[in-house]
C-alpha cells in the first residue's frame, strides 16, 4: 500500500487543497493530524492517489 500525502499547520490550506482537488478529479482524501497535533495530512490511498499523480505528472508523447 502507497499514499500520496500533502502535509500543512494551516488547516484552511488543507481543507481548500481537499475541496479542488475533489473539484478537479473527483477524488477524496483522508485527513489525520501529526503525533504532536500540529500538522494536518492530506492523504490519498493507492488508486486515488494514482489518479491524483496522473493528473499532476503528465507526460507529452514525443513523435521522432
């Protein structure tokens, strides 16, 4: 199991990152705070977060 992850202290930085992401693909991730409760973590499990990584790394078909 792999995750995709996006750490923030601002939880409004995080909250807004959750809403346009499940804006643009349709995908919601799960957020959990640090040991010390002072960072919040974006988390996107296996298939979302390929989903998630195929839309952030496209890659351009080269033609030769």
């Amino acid at each position: 199991m792999f995750y995709t992850c996006f750490v923030s202290a601002s939880p409004t930085h995080i909250d807004w990152l959750r809403k346009e992401i499940y804006r643009r693909i349709s995908v919601r991730g799960h957020v959990t705070l640090d040991g010390r409760r002072i960072l919040q973590q974006l988390k996107y499990a296996k298939a979302d977060s390929l989903k998630l990584l195929r839309r952030m790394y496209h890659t351009r078909t080269h033609t030769m």
